[in-house]
C-alpha cells in the first residue's frame, strides 16, 4: 500500500511539474560573435520562434506577444511547427498569431514537418501568406539594415540546400543567414551551402529534447534519438564559421509535458569580434 501511494505521489508530482512546465516561458538573450559581421549590422537583433504547435500552446497569447515585444526585434524568424499537424486549420487562429507576431517586426516563417503532414498543406500556406509574414520556400530574400544589404534563406522541411543559381546570387552577400527545421542536418546545410557567408543557422524540431537532465541535456528527440546533440542554444562546426541556434520550442507534439524544459523564446544579438 505504501509503494502504491509513494507511486501516485511521484506520478502526481510529474504530471503536476509538467503542467506547469508547459505554461511558462524562458526568454534566453544569446550573442552571436564574427569578425566578419559588417559594420552596419552589430547589435542587429533577431528573435528566435519555433514549434509552436499552436493546438497543444498553452502560453498566454497576450503574454507570449508581449514578451516578444520586449525583445525589441529588428527581425522574427519562425522555423517551423507553427501548428500542430492535428489541427483543424479551418478554425485555426494561426494566422492571427503570426500576423500579430508579424506586426512587432518582418517575420519570416518556415514550413516544419508537421505542417508537411498535416491534413491540409495548401490550407496553411494560405493561411501563411495571407498573414503579415513572409513565407520562404527554397527561397532567399535580400534586405537592408543600416544601409547594408544580407541574405535570409528559408529551406523546406528536410531540404539542406538550394539551387546553385540562387547560391550564385547570394554568394556576393558579406552576410547570409539560414531558416532551416532539422538541426540534426546542422553538417549538411555546412557542407551544401559552403559558398555562402554563413553566419548562423536557425532551427527547432527537437523540443529541446522533451526532459532535459542537469549537466546533460535533453532526453529524447525526434531523428536524433537518446541524448540528442542539437537541443537548445547554440553550436559550432568544425568545418565553418557558422553557428547553428536551434529553439527548445513552444509547445509539445504527442508527448504532453515538458520537463525542467520552459518553453523557449530566443533573441540573438549580433556582435562584432
């Protein structure tokens, strides 16, 4: 009878912890240092999005949307999960959200694999592209900040690389910044994109690892397996310049808790070196 008890006790704590896990939110404030960074773009400032899975969010909007206000953005980059591939995108407000992210500062968003399998793929990107944010397939996109043009490429779900007239377009670019939803093809996307001036890449899709373990790290992630590598924050590469920022995420996929694993929100600062 104690052992029971001691069970339910432990199981109750569980569920309890990670119920309140999932309604939080960790904002992390990363630097990301190059000597090749131009000039113009020091203290440029991109807030992080990923799996939000908006079916199973349980943050506060009003709260999530200030938080992200807080982090004064001069760019937004969503990379991929915006919903859950569960979702019923007929009564969906996935596209208010990105539009009221979208109002704060230029949002670009990314396809994840849930939204590839989703019931209604083309739903979504109507959704997506009605919203005030732009939607990059395969695509690149070239802006200005301070007078100082840089590249963003967003990749589809799984893709690690882009057509080599794209590639030719870009290469001339001092800074190219890459959305991109699987972090286990971190050494991919290096190898495939090894013309451009990376700087960083931006993913999501492993949840942080789900349960993450003092001085370990995550537990459990898809395509990565036990203990993965690529959860939260950000890594080098051997054979590039190129970080890789990958967000813990927002949500949950079918797995319901989320332990010592605050749901993530990121803001990277760029500096000079």
């Amino acid at each position: 009878m104690l052992t029971i008890t001691l069970f339910v006790i432990l199981i109750s704590l569980f569920c309890g912890y990670g119920y309140w896990t999932n309604r939080q939110l960790d904002t992390e404030n990363l630097i990301i240092t190059t000597k090749d960074l131009p000039t113009p773009l020091e203290d440029l400032k991109i807030t992080h999005i990923s799996d939000i899975h908006l079916r199973r969010f349980r943050i506060d909007i009003d709260l999530f949307i200030q938080r992200i206000k807080d982090t004064q953005p001069d760019f937004i980059f969503i990379t991929g999960d915006t919903i859950d591939r569960t979702e019923d995108l007929d009564t969906s407000l996935i596209q208010t959200v990105i539009t009221q992210i979208a109002v704060i500062a230029p949002t670009f968003v990314i396809e994840g694999n849930h939204e590839t399998s989703c019931n209604n793929y083309q739903k979504w990107r109507k959704l997506m592209h009605d919203s005030h944010a732009t939607l990059l397939e395969n695509e690149a996109i070239i802006l200005t900040h301070n007078g100082q043009e840089f590249g963003i490429v967003g990749l589809k779900n799984t893709v690690t690389t882009l057509d080599s007239e794209l590639i030719d377009s870009l290469e001339k670019l001092p800074t190219v910044f890459v959305l991109a939803h699987h972090p286990e093809l971190f050494s991919d996307y290096v190898k495939n994109l090894s013309r451009l001036p990376l700087v960083a890449i931006f993913s999501g899709h492993a949840h942080g690892g789900q349960i993450r373990i003092p001085y370990i790290g995550g537990l459990l992630s898809p395509h990565q397996g036990t203990f993965p590598r690529y959860t939260s924050g950000c890594y080098n590469h051997p054979n590039s310049t190129a970080q890789l920022v990958v967000s813990r995420g927002l949500s949950n996929s079918r797995f319901p808790f989320r332990i010592n694993n605050k749901p993530h929100l990121i803001s990277i600062t760029l500096k000079r070196t």
